[in-house]
C-alpha cells in the first residue's frame, strides 16, 4: 500500500513543470487527477507526441500496476489511445489510484490518480462538554460507514442564539478524531447553536443542530 501511495507522489512531481519538462511533453492521460463517484464510469485518454513515431496501438494501460485488458482499449487516432472503466471502485488509499499509460515495453509514458469515491453523509452524534465552564470540547461521529474512500473535511461551527455572527472551531489537535474545543471568548448564560459541516470533493453535509448553553454541559458544576 506504501508503495503504491508513493507511486502516485511520483507523478505529481513529474507533472510540476520544470522537473521533468520532457515527460510532459512525450505523453499526457485526459483527465488528470479526476474525482469521481463510486461506481461511475470513466473514459481517459493517452494522447503521445507524435515526434515519438509511437502507434497509439502500441500502448497499454495499467491500474494500480495491473494490466488492464485491451478489450477496455480504443485506438481514437494514430496517437490517441482511450480507456473505459465502467463501474468506478472506490480508491484503495486518499491519495488515490495510479492509472498509468506505458509503450509496448513497459516504460511508463504518463500518470493520473484517480480519486474514487463517495460524498459524505451527514455527521451523527454530536455532543459537547465543558470544564469549568472555560472551554467547549465537542465530538461526532462520521455518518453512514464513515468511509468516503477520499479526503473529507469536518468543520465545527457555532454561533450564538438569535444573534450570534456564524464561527468555525480551530482547535482540531486533539488525539481523538472527529472533536474540537472551543478555548475563547465563551459565552455563559446565551445559548450556542453547534453543527458540524463534513465535505469533499463530491458533496457537503451537515450534521443537525444542537443548542446548549455552557452552564448546562459543564462537568465541574454538576458534580
Ligand atoms: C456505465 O456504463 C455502463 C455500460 O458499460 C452503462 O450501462 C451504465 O449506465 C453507465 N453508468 C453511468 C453512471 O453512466
Ligand atoms: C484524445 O481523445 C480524447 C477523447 O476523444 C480527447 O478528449 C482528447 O482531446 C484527445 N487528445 C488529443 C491530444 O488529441
Ligand atoms: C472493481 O473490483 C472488482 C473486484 O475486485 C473487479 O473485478 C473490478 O474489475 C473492479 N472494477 C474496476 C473498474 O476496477
Ligand atoms: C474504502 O476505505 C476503507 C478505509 O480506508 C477501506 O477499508 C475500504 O476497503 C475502501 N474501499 C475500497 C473499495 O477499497
Ligand atoms: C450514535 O449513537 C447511537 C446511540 O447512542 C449509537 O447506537 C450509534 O452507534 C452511534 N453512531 C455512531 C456512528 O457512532
């Protein structure tokens, strides 16, 4: 799995330009680096230079270091080779999986990751605490299985009731995933509206809205 994460690295160094300008030059996959839904299908071409006297019919295509059989092959001009991959699985790693065009020895001519995967569901379980009234630590649990299959992004927001100016938590360091605190400007006696907002490439959801007040949540004051 190690290996095949920094396989995929590999070719976005090769496609920074400047580091290996030619490769750029000698062949391309279209569509680079694409996001895509579970189970969707996709059609990436492998266009070579012409001065490189290839036939696109020479070519063949891998994914994730498998070959992928020419019957999913179309030669759509002399140097312009397409590939069909219909029922997307989801990627094995984030950092997506290698689809890789190569010259009838081997050599790899162009990459693209292909990030597979699903739109998060709506986060579940949100709850909240406070010690001593000077912090708000909340916590949530990712909805559905939990597994995207591509990088998702969870946000606490927060705001005070009736007028409160909408406000992101910043304070993710926490060893346990899925939880920030709240450490400033707390408001006692006003009750906080909380949500959590889960989002990735493919979609946004929200979690439902909870509304405390500090004083109710405090650990310290109801023991
Ligand atoms: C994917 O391709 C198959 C045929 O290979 C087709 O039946 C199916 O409708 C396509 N799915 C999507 C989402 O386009
Ligand atoms: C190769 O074929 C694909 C699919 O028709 C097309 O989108 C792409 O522009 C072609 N690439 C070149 C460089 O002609
Ligand atoms: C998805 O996974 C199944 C089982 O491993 C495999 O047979 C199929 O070819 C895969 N589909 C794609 C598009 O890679
Ligand atoms: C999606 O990601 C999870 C966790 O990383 C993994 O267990 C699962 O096998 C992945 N799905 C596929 C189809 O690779
Ligand atoms: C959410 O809480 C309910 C009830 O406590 C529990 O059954 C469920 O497993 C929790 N879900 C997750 C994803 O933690």
């Amino acid at each position: 799995m190690k290996a095949v994460l920094d396989f995929c690295l590999i070719f976005l160094m090769l496609h920074t330009p400047g580091v290996l300008s030619l490769s750029t030059h000698v062949a391309i996959i279209y569509p680079q680096d694409p996001v895509l839904r579970m189970g969707s299908n996709l059609t990436a071409s492998c266009w070579v230079h012409p001065d490189l006297g290839v036939h696109a019919s020479s070519l063949f295509w891998t994914l994730n270091g498998q070959q992928l059989p020419s019957s999913l092959y179309r030669v759509l001009s002399p140097t312009n080779l397409s590939v069909t991959l219909a029922g997307l699985n989801a990627s094995r790693q984030t950092s997506g999986d290698n689809l890789v065009c190569h010259n009838h020895k081997g050599h790899i001519l162009a990459g693209s990751c292909l990030y597979v995967g699903m739109p998060p569901e709506k986060p579940v379980n949100l709850t909240c605490w406070s010690r001593n009234t000077k912090d708000l630590t909340c916590s949530w649990a990712p909805g559905g299985k939990g597994e995207t299959n591509i990088s998702t992004q969870y946000t606490l927001k927060y705001k005070l009731r009736w007028y409160g100016k909408e406000k992101e938590c910043e304070d993710y360091t926490h060893t346990q995933p899925y939880s920030c605190s709240i450490t400033r400007d707390l408001h006692l006696f006003t009750p906080y509206e909380i949500w959590v907002e889960a989002s990735n490439q493919l979609g946004r959801a929200t979690s439902d809205v909870i509304t405390l007040d500090i004083l109710d949540v405090g650990e310290c004051e109801e023991r």
